[in-house]
C-alpha cells in the first residue's frame, strides 16, 4: 500500500492547548516525547499543537478582574478544532487556564458543543503523578502565577489528601514579577533565560521548603522552563507538565509509559 | 465582546508538519517562539503543529529504496489538515524530507487538492538566511543524514552561489548512525543529550571546516539538539529550522522578526 488512509489519523491523538504562554504549550508536547519509551521516529505518538496566544486572554488578568473577556471560551473553541483535527484526549498547558471560573466554563461549553473529546486536569495528575512515585508525601509547597495563586487552585490537592503550603502575599508578588516582568521576566525571556532566573526561582523554593514543604510544585508552566531540574537540595520538584504529559501518553499508549524508578 | 469569533482564528497562521522526528517539530515551534520579537504571551504567533510519526514513512529508507511507500503522500495530507484548521503557511520540519522525490510529490498533491497555503522550502530558506547573514561566505560544509547526502540535497545551495562540501562516504556513515543508532543515537535519545553527542558532531564540523567550509549547516533537523550552538571555532553554525522560523515569522508579521546582529 502506497498511500495511507488520511482517515486513520482520527485514532486516538494528543491535543495541546498551547498559546500560554506559547513556549509552555511547546514543552508539553516535547514532555510527551520525552516521556515515551521508544527508539524510533515512528514509535512516538501522535500530537496536535494548536497556539493562538492573540486570541487568548491573560488567565491571571481575567482571575483577578482585570479583564472581563473569559479565557475559557477560545480555549473550549481550541479544543472543539483539535477533535475536528483528530485529537481523542486533550490538556490545557497552562495552570491558572484551570481556576474554576475558566476551566468549567471551557467544559460546560464542550458539553454544549457535545464534543467527545476528553479533557484532562493538571492538577488531578499532578496528584496522580505524586501518589505514584512519592506515596508517603503529605505537604507540597506550590509555586504559581498571582491567578492561580488567588484561586488556591491547587488546593485541590487536599482532596488527593496533599496539604498544600503557599508562599506569603509579598512573597507571591515579587515571584509573580519574575515570570511576568516586561523585560526581565520569564515569559519576556522565553527561550534566553540565565542563569539569575533559576537563582531566583530556588529562594522561593527554599521559602517554601522552610515551611515544611516535602515537595515543591512548579505550579506555572514556565517555571520548569527556569528550573530545569527534578530535587532542590534533595527535595522534589515536581513539573505538573511532566504529570500530565504522563497522563496523555497512558491514555493513548500505556505500554509506551517510560518507566520511572 | 466577551467571546472572540473562532473564525478569527483562520487570519493568517503558521502550520508546521512535524513527527520527522517528532522533537525536530516542536523544536521549529519553539524556534518561531525564540525568533519572534514580543514581551508578552499575546504578541506571540498562532501556529498549528501537526506530529504523527507512526504514519510518516522514514524518509532516508524511501530515498535510499529500503521501503517504497512515499512520505510525500502523509505530509501533502498533513498539509490539508493544516489548511483546514487554520493554517496558510507551512513549513515541514523535516531535511530529507525536501528531497525532490519527497517534496516535489508533495506539492504536486496540494496542487492537485486545490490548496490555496503556502509551503516554505527549507533549503531555499537556509540560503537566504546565509545570504542576508554572511552575504561573504560562498563554501558550506553540510552535514546531514544519508537520505539528504545521497539526493545532495543541498547543493540546491548552488543556484544562490553558495558552493557545497559533503563528507566521505565513510564519514558519512559514522555520521548517519551517531543521529539513527537505535540505542545511543540522537534521535533515540530525544531529550537526554549527553555531552557525547555533542563532541563526536563536533569531530564531523571539524571535517568540513577542514575541506575549506566557511559555514557550517546542520542540515539534519536532529543536529541542532545535540549542539547547541552558533559558532564551533568561531565558523558560524546554521540550524536550518532558524532559517525557516524565521521566514515563517516574516510571512506571518515581518515586523515581529528578532532583529539578528
């Protein structure tokens, strides 16, 4: 057979949410690869990446009222294109795009457009991802936008039984600026960042692991970009991305899960 | 308005075939990312990244007549899955994808299914991007897998002035297993480069730099992961996906394009 059947595409497919910020949609899907046991280009698994950051407004700008427009309504049209395009399971790349206000809304207008897609929850596998490879972890710490920050959003965690440790407001404030800084700011940096960016970042971890943090959360997608590591002085940092990348590869292909020891 | 027209989406967008190999797709998102001149999330470019490595034949085992099915047919496919979602420039992130037995069919299918999106041709790109860089440099040394050595693929590089130095046949052979090695090369370690890597590529630079290259192209989608860099002994090192980002970025919102010095 010369040619393939385009129609074999619509199997089951990866679905990326990207576009917030566009450089943590990317690293979702290169986590998806990386988490894929294969040796070959044609053992991994197949994805769509869909990035349309104009569209999409500030999650933390609309969390705390600064903007009115409601990021879950591009983001539930994002995913009604990515099952038009043969996605079977789909996953937000940003935390604070989960905030209830958003997130519900984005489900509550799949269900209306009664798409079958399914959608995943960063933070329900972030707790997953913990429960499997650190069981006895009762207090994470968590490092986030001021958005998911003043939703408490991964406070869900409490009903996976993980006690949640924040930083102070003040504290919240000056990491917020280190993402989100015009200039110096990660996001402003996307693909440049120094070494003082991950300097910065460790403090806040270290503020948190002094509150008897046990792991810490990299709660924004683009902090794991600054961090780029799995321990902080022996502690765990967890990378909600790898969890869910994780999560998307066990539904599509769970024998192709890398192991993780 | 609280709710943007999902129409909006097909103004103008860049779409990427990617899964050849699977990191070589979303490294060219991300080098859009890099090469796009915004401060914030929203000023980023839309792009659609279509991946699926498991229907995409092996592009050096057609060329070199081990397997018969044609990769022409998935990404003219691939491309009009692309249009549809939104996209209306393309770019395959893939070398050997351009040789003309490949990409000829290619575009003689989306004529055939009356695509109306535009699709960039990696190798014009990199000469353009050489030209407007180095305009003094006229002698490359490529390195590249077997299936774009056999086709020469890039003395396409001829007819913009541009002289072409290859490695030997054995060179070329210790070169194409350092990327395909089913359990140490590039492509089966996608995300866990070592500096290994990097240091035999390195050898295989220095080979061409000695034959009289003035530049060198990495002219496999794979080598730019394991290197890292734009010079190796102060000879400029050019990742054709930079190229291509670029021009793709260019077609999309020229005055978004990082000014290069």
């Amino acid at each position: 057979m010369e040619r393939e059947n385009p129609d074999q595409i619509a199997g089951r497919c990866i679905g990326i949410v990207g576009g917030m910020g566009p450089e943590a949609g990317v690293a979702l899907s290169s986590k998806v690869i990386a988490e894929t046991d294969s040796s070959s280009d044609s053992g991994h698994l197949p994805q769509i990446l869909f990035s349309f950051p104009s569209l999409t407004p500030d999650r933390t700008a609309f969390i705390t009222g600064e903007i009115k427009n409601n990021p879950g309504y591009i983001i539930a049209d994002l995913i009604e294109r990515l099952e038009r395009a043969g996605a079977t399971i789909a996953a937000i790349a940003c935390n604070s795009a989960h905030a209830p206000q958003i997130f519900d809304l984005a489900r509550r207008l799949m269900a209306e457009k009664g798409l079958k897609i399914e959608l995943l929850h960063i933070i329900d596998e972030t707790a997953h991802y913990l429960k499997e490879r650190w069981p006895d972890i009762s207090k994470v710490g968590i490092l986030s936008t001021t958005g998911t920050y003043v939703t408490r959003l991964y406070d869900r965690l409490n009903s996976h039984e993980i006690e949640t440790i924040w930083l102070s407001p003040k504290h919240q404030e000056r990491l917020h600026s280190l993402i989100y800084h015009q200039d110096r700011g990660i996001k402003a940096r996307a693909g440049r960042l120094g070494e003082e960016h991950r300097e910065q970042l460790v403090q806040f971890m270290e503020i948190v692991a002094k509150k008897g943090a046990e792991a810490i959360v990299l709660g924004c997608t683009e902090l794991p970009l600054a961090f780029g590591g799995e321990k902080m002085k022996g502690i765990p940092v967890v990378d909600p991305a790898t969890a869910t990348a994780r999560a998307l590869i066990r539904h599509i292909s769970p024998e192709k899960l890398k192991k993780r020891v």
